[in-house]
C-alpha cells in the first residue's frame, strides 16, 4: 500500500492555516511537540503512521481516520461536534474589511485569541500577517513587533472590584 506523506503534509498545512494557528498553536491544541507538526508537514516518507496522528486529526476538527484517508489519496472528513472543531465562521458576519483581511493579508506570522478583563467571556481574536512577499528576518521583525504588542495586550489592567478605580484613571 503506497501512502502519500506529501499529500498529507500539504492537507495538515492547508487545515492548520485554515484555522489561522501556527505550527506552535496547532501543537498545543493537539498536545504534541512542535517538532511533532514539523515533521508531518515535512512531507517525509514514513515506515509506520505515528502514534501522534489522532491528536492531530482531533485538533484539525478532522473524523477519526482523516490522516489515514488523506495518505490514501482521499479527502479528511470533518468531525462534526468535535471538541477540536470550530464551526464554520460564516464571513457575512465580519465587516468586509476583515473577511478582505483574512483573505488577502499576507502571510501568516501568528494568531491569538485574548481574553478581555470584563466580567464574563469576552475574547479578542487577533490575527497577524506579514507582507505577502515578506522575507524571512521582514517576517521575524514582524513576529516579534507582535509579540511586543501581545504582552502589552496580556496585560491590559482589569476593572476589579478589588482595584481602586482611580488606579485606571490615572
């Protein structure tokens, strides 16, 4: 049985950036190591299927069994009600400048999705890109200018009770 590493290597890819994580994101979201998702979208001929694929098809949002089918020459189908999965984001719901955006924005240097200081569930998603045509140190320039923003971001004050307000109004 022949299996096509490169086919699954460009599906994982294509999943991850349709999600807007990163490498980094998608390893955490599966509870693998970084070097994890590397190596599989590495495209790199394997004698056995890792252990580690039903991670990575949970937090693809993929049916037990997609990676197999991708390698198979088939298409991943998607879980539906998977814990990995998100539902899909119906951009008529998004100002058009940002469904332009995501379309069109460029590389993808990272993503966050950050949690407001409001009482209940408040959450900012954030989604960085770099020029299209960006070199890798434009594309590192850009990554660490967002992660100088990210911490400032991070570590909004909060409105708590416990704060003096005249602390926020300072």
């Amino acid at each position: 049985m022949t299996r096509d590493w490169e086919r699954l290597a460009r599906a994982i890819e294509a999943a991850r950036d349709a999600k807007g994580l990163t490498q980094v994101a998608l390893a955490e979201a599966a509870d693998v190591s970084e070097s994890t998702v590397q190596n599989l979208e590495s495209g790199a001929t394997r004698k056995r299927t890792p252990s580690t694929l039903p991670k990575i098809e949970a937090a693809l949002g993929w049916a037990p069994g997609s990676g197999l089918a991708v390698l198979a020459g088939g298409e991943p189908t998607s879980e539906a009600g998977s814990q990995g999965e998100s539902r899909d984001l119906n951009t008529s719901d998004l100002p058009l400048r940002i469904v332009d955006e995501l379309k069109n924005g460029g590389r993808l240097v990272d993503t966050a999705v950050i949690r407001l200081p409001t009482k209940g569930d408040v959450r900012m998603t954030v989604v960085v890109r770099g020029a299209p045509d960006a070199s890798p140190e434009e594309i590192q320039q850009a990554l660490e200018a967002w992660r100088r923003a990210e911490r400032k971001l991070q570590n909004l004050p909060g409105d708590d009770e416990d704060e003096p307000r005249a602390a926020h109004e300072a």
